[in-house]
C-alpha cells in the first residue's frame, strides 16, 4: 500500500503519482511490510515507517492530540 503525504484528491494515477513525487509535490510512503518493500518499490519511496503500539486507540488514551472528524484537534476527551 502507498500512500502520499499531501493536499487534493485522495486517489492518483500511478503516473501522477510518479509526477508529483518526482517534481517534489508530494511524498510517497510505502506502509508494506519490509519483505514486500525490498522485493521491489518505487524509486525514494520512503519506508522508515514506524508502527504505533496500539494504534490511534492508545494515542488518544495517551491524551496526545487527536483531530476528528469534525474537524477538532486536541487530547482526547
């Protein structure tokens, strides 16, 4: 799965993809597992990638700033 760190629409071509990443308008960040990635990725695709221990559930136990769907931001209530 890529994913890419920037504004507008949220699904691209692979080529626009490629354009963007290229031309610095966007990141591309490749979440699959490390086998998957070294078995073959797109070029500077970024895969330092660190997984949250518990997800976005023990973030916001944590009281570290979630924002919502509405739109919010801030710790957890």
């Amino acid at each position: 799965m890529f994913s890419l760190l920037r504004r507008g629409p949220a699904r691209l071509t692979p080529q626009q993809a490629h354009r963007q990443t290229r031309d610095g308008q966007a990141v591309l960040l490749d979440v699959r597992e490390t086998p998957k990635w070294q078995a073959g990725h797109a070029p500077r695709a970024g895969v330092e990638a660190g997984d949250v221990v518990g997800g976005m559930t023990a973030w916001a136990r944590a009281g570290l700033p979630v924002t919502g769907g509405r739109g919010t931001s801030g710790g957890a209530t």
